[in-house]
C-alpha cells in the first residue's frame, strides 16, 4: 500500500492565529479566567491542549454564546473564536466589563465587509446553525439566507427587492455545495454574483481532493466530526468514488480495517494539528511497508 500525504495539511492560517492569539491572552491575563466562547476551533485534540494550557472552553452546544458570556463576571476574559461572532455579543461582554479577545478569522471578516459594502440584495450560502452563518447573519441582518442542506431560501423576499443578489458564503462549504447554490439560485437570478466565497485554505485542501489520481481508493481525512471544512473533504473524496474515513487522530486511524488499498491519500481539516498529521503519516508508512 503506497500512502500519499496531500498538501496542503495542518492547521490553517486562520486556526494558527486563533490558537496563539488564545495562548497570548493567557500570558498577558495569567492571574484571570480566561474563556474560550464556543470551540475556538472545531477539533477535541486541539481543544484538549488549550484546556491543558490553563484556557477554560465554552461548548456552544451546553449553552449558547449569548448565555455563556451572560454568566461570565466581571473581570473575566473572553475569547471569540475563529468563526466570528455577532457584534452584539462584544458590546454586550464590555457593557458587563470583560476583556474582550476577539480571534476572528481575517477572511470571515472580509466575506462580511464585502456584504457590507454591497449596494445590491446579498444572499448568503451556508450551513444553516453553524457559528460561521450564525454570525454573519447577525451582523448583516439585511441578507437572505440560501441554506445549502435544504436549499431553502426566501425567494419571494429576495425578488420583492427587485435587481439581482450578490451571493457570499460561507468559508467552509464544499466546492460541488457552492456549484449546487450557484445554479439553484441563478435559475431564478441568472445575472446573481458571487462576491466571495470559501477561503483559500478550503479551496486548495479541496482541489487536492479533486485532482486525486485514478488509483488512488481511498481517503483518510483527519479532522473532527464537528469540523464542516473535514467533513467536506471527506464528502468530495466520495463523490470521486473513493473510500472516505473521518478520523479525528491517531488511535481513530489505527481502528480502520486497512490493507486492501494499493494507494491511499491522507489529507486533513483546517483545524488538524502537523502533529497529529505527521504521526498518523509515520504510523501508515510504517503499516504499508510491513504490507
Ligand atoms: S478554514 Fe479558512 S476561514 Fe476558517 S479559520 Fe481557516 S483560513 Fe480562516
């Protein structure tokens, strides 16, 4: 079996800033709580290390942003992770006299600066319920929302404004997902844009996916369950007709019942450590020469 690590792997430019602007915090606030408000990243192993490094994470599905920052006293720090947030969450956590940190992602924040430069309809794509879209449409509540698991959108609304939307998505959906909207929503707009869409960090990990060669059978992605950029990854390896594992690290690997493939390509999430890849690359190398 010959394994066949895909570039780019690791943690993206976006994650890296989170993580060492998270780990700054602690060092500048060392005597305080310093929360982390939701995943900072989607991914346990990172969020292990963090936890291990005296941050203090806040699930977003134990309770809401909005009730976790209202249970924080004063004093206290708060992290926003790197899928945005709505910015009245931040006003609302200095009203109450936190520290604010704000580990936004440069490029969810350009997708919504772009939105609000636009003079046309904007029409988000995204996942609905993810922190990303949640935000956005907090922070733009003039756009539509297109939701790419339903396709559902509120058309009528959108064609009452008359002129043709300028679409935006969100940074993290799958190319085919972006095609899908583009066309679903260009039966009824055929003159719709597409301003911005996924970020360079999800679109190169996909066309890695996508140019894979004939003979390679099957895809390990690694990345957490809860990570929407791993599970694209996972979904394209798929429609190319591959074998897709969604492994969030080592031991996860080590349970797949391998051997039948004669090339297998391992890839990961934006928020999958080098470590973790380098670890579970040795391991499969060391596996397929004993093959
Ligand atoms: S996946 Fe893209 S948008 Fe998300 S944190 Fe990484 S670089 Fe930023």
């Amino acid at each position: 079996m010959e394994v066949l690590p895909l570039h780019p792997h690791g943690y993206c430019v976006g994650v890296r800033q989170a993580i060492s602007t998270a780990l700054e915090a602690k060092k500048n606030y060392p005597d305080r709580d310093v929360y982390l408000l939701g995943l900072l990243v989607h991914n346990e192993e990172t969020m292990k290390d963090l936890s291990n490094a005296g941050l203090i994470p806040l699930d977003e599905r134990e309770k809401s942003i909005l009730e976790h920052i209202l249970d924080r006293k004063k004093g206290d720090v708060v992290v926003f992770s790197a899928h945005g947030h709505p910015e009245a969450y931040e006003e609302l956590a200095k009203e109450k006299g936190l520290i604010v940190i704000d580990a936004t992602c440069r490029y969810v924040t350009e997708n919504l600066l772009a939105a609000k430069e636009e003079n046309s309809p904007i029409l988000y794509v995204g996942v609905e319920g993810h922190l990303e879209s949640e935000a956005f449409l907090a922070n733009c509540p003039e756009a539509t929302f297109y939701d790419v698991k339903t396709g559902h959108a509120e058309f009528m609304h959108l064609l009452a404004q008359g002129g043709s939307p300028t679409i935006i998505t969100q940074t993290t959906l799958s190319s085919l997902e972006v095609e899908s909207a583009l066309k679903d929503i260009r039966t009824l707009f055929p003159h719709a844009t597409l301003s911005k869409e996924r970020c360079h960090s999800t679109s190169l990990r996909q066309k890695a996916i996508l140019d894979l060669p004939e003979d390679v059978d099957a895809v390990i992605v690694l990345g957490s369950k809860r990570s929407n950029n791993s599970l694209k990854l996972a979904e394209l390896a798929k429609s190319k007709g591959k074998k897709a594992y969604l492994c969030l690290g080592l031991e996860d690997v080590k349970a797949l019942p391998l051997g039948k493939e004669r090339r297998l390509a391992l890839c990961s999430g934006a928020s999958t450590s080098d470590a973790t890849f380098d670890a579970v690359l040795s391991y499969l190398r060391s596996v397929s020469s004993s093959c």
